[in-house]
C-alpha cells in the first residue's frame, strides 16, 4: 500500500506539482496516470503575482479648499493618523458659537433664583393675607373684601410663579442638552475635514495639494498596506479539485537580490468556481493570505513579485 504526501506549488508564473513518496520504484517528482502506464509531468505552467492586502484610495468626507497636505508620498502612517486637513474656518467658527450657548445653558440650568424669588414672594404675599384675614376677624370690614381678594389673588400668583421658575429650570436641561448636540456637530463637521488613515501602511500616490479644491468624494491620496499580501494564482483542474486547496496552508517563496530566497507562512482564502483556459481541463483561481515581514525596513514581499506557491494539500 502506498503512503502519500502531497503539495502543490503555485508561482514561477505559478507552478503546481504533486510530490509522491511510495514504496515502490515511481519517481520523486511527476504524477503516476493509470490510464497510460507511466508517469506524467507534473509542472503546470500559469500565472502568479502578489497584491497588496489593503490598498485604498483616500477621499475627504466633504467638499473644501484643502489646507494641510501632512503626509506626503512614501510617509508611514498610523490608523487614525492625520494625513490631511481641509479648510475648517466656518465650523470652527460654529463651534465657537455652539459653546458659548452651551455655557449659557448650562448657567441657567443651575440657576436657582427665580426658584427662591418666588418662594418667597410667595411666603410674603402669605403672611399679608393671613394678617389681613386676623384682622378682619377682630375687627369684621376693617379691611375691605375687595383688598383681601387682591392679597389671595397675590399669593396665588406667587405660588403660580413657583411653578413656572421649576419648570423653566427643568427645560433649561434640554437645553443643555441640544446645545451639547451642537457642540458634538460642530466638533464632527471639523473632524469630517480630517483625512484619516484606515490602517497602518505607505502613503503611495497624492493626487491634489494645498490650495486646491476637494470635490466630495475625489480622492486625495492613495494607502497600501503590505502587512498581509495576497498572492493570487490558477490551479491545473486536471490535477486538483477545488476543495483539495481550499483552505490550505501555504508557503510562500520569494527570490531577492543576489539569488538569496525567503520564505513567508499563509493560507488560502478564496477558490473560484469558475474554469479559464489552459491546461487539458481548464485552470480556477486561488487566492492566499500571507503574513509579511520587513528586512532593513522594507517588506520583503511586494507588488508586482512572482513568487512560487507551495500549498500544503495534505
């Protein structure tokens, strides 16, 4: 009974070869066809190139005079850093005005005077119609009914008053709070003339600098990332199913100056359904992530390069 281990190398343009170990007499390299009676090659011509993972085209969020270019091409960058900036004149202005109201609000929500005004307006016109209504007890008519309505009249004023100043401190709250809404817009219309980076990467291309316009939606510059690459391949039909690949471990093979090779881990992450031309069946794509790693501050994997594959089918 045999015992096989098998691998399929992608690259070269890419390559696909199955690696057979027997115990009997066949051949370290080729694949044995039943159908003939002999071994046949087993190196597959195609195509193989390697992208960047994240490559993205960087657009304001709103239309504008740009003001700051801070990044220029072949500057790394951070996630969330500050890559350029829009002029921000009339939402700083906002933001201004939006604060100063906020802090005005805020001032007649802890206002508590006409509260205790009227509290004691109302303790005052109280104690005048109480004395009022004691005298004419002692003394029926010496004060005028008239004069007495007009004092509880008073101190239902007052009470009314009371009312009204708790209730003005209560919406002075939502005021507050709207004004706060107002800072909070006028803060996000300034962050929205803020071009970000999405990711850590390389400024690559800039396409517009200070003291031009920004439509809505042009883009401003462009960012890579090659972090984590993806190397994209066909894979002989004749030879391997789909779901013989799917998922698999990979390794990637890179040739540098002078002839030296690197080698970086990864796995496949996409097979197409769909055949294209070549080979006696026809070829489906695949595509691998792989991890990356920098030599001297250069990635050792770029765009462009054809490396050779290895999948790990077993």
């Amino acid at each position: 009974m045999h015992s096989f281990i098998k691998r399929l190398f992608v690259g070269a343009g890419l390559v696909a070869s199955l690696t057979m170990t027997a115990a009997c007499s066949l051949a370290q390299t080729g694949r044995y066809d039943p159908a003939e009676g002999r071994q046949q090659p087993n190196v597959i011509p195609a195509t193989a190139r390697a992208v960047p993972g994240r490559d993205i085209q960087i657009a304001a969020q709103d239309a504008g005079l740009l003001k700051e270019l801070i990044a220029v091409r072949g500057s790394r960058v951070k996630k969330g850093q500050v890559l350029a900036r829009l002029n921000d004149d009339q939402p700083q202005m906002s933001l201004k005005i939006a604060d100063a109201k906020l802090q005005k609000a805020e001032k007649e929500e802890t206002n508590d005077v006409p509260i205790r005004y009227a509290r004691e307006t109302e303790k005052v016109n109280a104690s005048k119609l109480k004395k009022a209504e004691e005298i004419n007890q002692r003394a029926p008519g010496a004060i005028p009914e008239a004069e007495v309505e007009t004092l509880r009249l008073t101190v239902s004023q007052a009470k009314l008053q009371v009312e009204n100043a708790e209730k003005n401190k209560f919406l002075a709250g939502f005021e507050v709070a709207v004004q706060k809404a107002e800072v909070q817009a006028a803060n996000n219309a300034i962050e929205e003339r803020k071009v970000k980076a999405e990711f850590d990467g390389m400024v690559e291309e800039v396409y517009l600098y200070p003291g031009q316009w920004v439509e809505l939606g042009r883009p401003i510059l462009r960012l890579t990332s090659l972090v984590e690459m993806v190397v994209e391949g066909d894979v002989e039909a004749s030879a391997y199913d789909p779901q013989d690949v799917a998922g698999k471990e990979v390794t990637v093979e890179v040739t540098l100056a002078r002839g030296r090779k690197e080698s970086l881990p990864g796995k496949i992450v996409y097979v197409s359904n769909r055949l294209v031309s070549g080979g006696t069946q026809g070829r489906y794509h695949v595509m691998a992530k792989v991890k990356n790693r920098q030599e001297g501050g250069f990635w050792l994997l770029r765009p462009g390069m054809l490396p050779m594959m290895t999948i790990h089918v077993d």
